[in-house]
C-alpha cells in the first residue's frame, strides 16, 4: 500500500468516523437523506473520491442505504433491532405494557433530568418551538397532529439530554408505544379536565428544564407518565363497562 493510499484510507475513515457521530447525536436521523456528494465535500473540506469511500464504509455497516438517482439516507438499524421484535411481543403478552410504562418512567424521568442539567440555548430554543407546537395543536384537538407534536416534544426533550442513548432509545420506545399514545391522546380528547392536566404537565417539564431545575424536571416527568398509566388502566376498565353493557343490552 502506497503511502498516498494509506492516506486517503485514513482520510475517508475520518470521514466515515463524522457521519457516523452525527447519527449518534441525532442529527442525522432515520430516514433523512444527506446532502448532495458535492455539497457535501465541500461543506467537510474533503475529496469527493474520499466521501464516496466513507460513505461505503457506512453502507457495509448498515448505517446508510443509496438509491440509484436518489441519494443516499440514513438506515433505521439503530432502532429496528429493538423495535421489531418488542413490538410483536407486546401483542401477545399484555402483562409487557406495564414493564414498558415502567421503563418509560424511569427513561423520560432521567432525560428530563439531564436536559434540564446539560441543555444549551440551542437545546433550549428546540424545546420551546416543541412545547409552542404542541400547545397550538392541541388547542385544535387534531388527533393526528396532537400525536406527532407530543412524540417531537417528548423527542426533543431526550435529545437535549446530550445522551446519545437516551436519544436513540426515546426514539425507538416511541415507535414501539404508538399505539398506546393514540389510544391514550384519543380518549383524553374525550375528558376536558384530564386533557388540560396533560397539557399543563408538559408546561411543568418544559418549565423545569427551561428554568434549569433538575429534581423538578425529573419529577414533572416522573408525574406525567404516572398520569399516562393512570389514564390507560382507566380507559381499559371503562372499555370493559361499556362492552358489558353493550352484551347486556344485545342479549
């Protein structure tokens, strides 16, 4: 090996090594396809024969994908190895929904924690275009809206925690629970009090982290995800009723 090879080895390792943290960090998300090759180059002041090679590198570890004439994205390898086997075990073992509003618990309490103790004003200024969305979807009562602006917020939250797993794994838990929160948003919808607490338990959380209060963000987190389980045992029971009631009158 030549010594200008090795060096253009190193370089596009280097390279590989950049793209790579940036979908650590989350700023290269699932799905997201990167700029242009010549953009790209210029932007990272390196070769284009060199980005080719790294962004191969990537390919053989599953982290980007190339379409022929549409660019090259970024694979859900991080989160569909967790993704897919939890949620075919969810639907054939109930029990599992408690242990996932546990760990819920515990993961969003420990994000809330860490935003509030490591979030830049860039993190800050995320979290507040968040929290401000979700208070104008919710206000419309848009089903659909309200489940992807509480999914961005809760998201947002986890990326400021500067946890590159807790980031990842909020990212994947959200996916794995989607039903759970449509179910949950859907039947708040149908109960003004409970559906104001929720929006002022998101106050809470974006309050504590905005003002830099750990223990108190923590705990707003904590709280709200209680109140979620609350919520679903509870539109469970009255499903329950309600089908009872319904045979009752049939028979």
């Amino acid at each position: 090996m030549t010594p200008n090879t090795t060096a253009s080895t190193r370089l596009a390792d280097t390279i590989a090594s950049n793209l790579e943290n940036r979908i650590l960090e989350g700023s290269l998300k699932s799905g997201d396809r990167l700029p242009s090759e010549r953009a790209l180059a210029i932007e990272m002041g390196v070769s284009r024969p060199s980005l080719r090679e790294a962004i191969q590198k990537l390919v053989l570890k599953g982290l980007l994908f190339t379409r022929h004439g549409g660019g090259t994205h970024v694979t859900d390898r991080l989160e569909s190895h967790f993704v897919d086997p939890w949620q075919d075990m969810l639907k054939g073992h109930p029990l599992l929904h408690r242990d996932l509003l546990e760990f819920r618990q515990m993961l969003e309490s420990q994000a809330a924690t860490l935003a509030a103790q490591r979030a830049t004003d860039v993190d800050i200024s995320q979290l507040e275009a968040a929290y401000s969305n979700l208070q104008t979807v919710y206000a419309k009562e848009d089903l659909t809206a309200c489940i992807d602006a509480d999914v961005a917020f809760h998201q947002a939250i986890a990326d400021a925690s500067h946890n590159v797993l807790i980031g990842h794994l909020t990212s994947s838990l959200m996916r794995v629970i989607h039903g759970h929160v449509t179910n949950n948003l859907a039947h708040l919808q149908t109960h003004p009090p409970r559906w104001q607490m929720l929006q002022s338990q998101h106050g809470a959380i974006w309050e504590a982290i905005r003002q830099h209060q750990p223990q108190q963000a923590g705990q707003a987190a904590s709280a709200h995800i209680e109140f979620v389980r609350q919520n679903i045992e509870d539109n469970a029971i009255e499903f329950q009723r309600r089908s009872s009631a319904l045979r009752r009158v049939g028979g």
